[in-house]
C-alpha cells in the first residue's frame, strides 16, 4: 500500500523512491522494478 501512496505523491524514478523512503514509505526497491 504505501508503493500506492508513493506514486499518488508522483513519487517516479530512483530519487523518487529514496524521497519516499524519507516519508515513511516502506517499499522494497524489489517491489519497484516489479512496477517498472
């Protein structure tokens, strides 16, 4: 759920994801190549 929110907060791209991470967003880097 929180890969969900992330991208609802237009969080794309490498950066995005550790910008996520900063947020409280627990998401495997595995689950976000999945999505790639």
């Amino acid at each position: 759920q929180g890969h969900q929110e992330c991208r609802k907060e237009r969080h794309w791209a490498p950066q995005g994801h550790q910008e996520c991470r900063k947020e409280g967003h627990l998401v495997l880097q595995v689950q976000v190549l999945v999505k790639w």
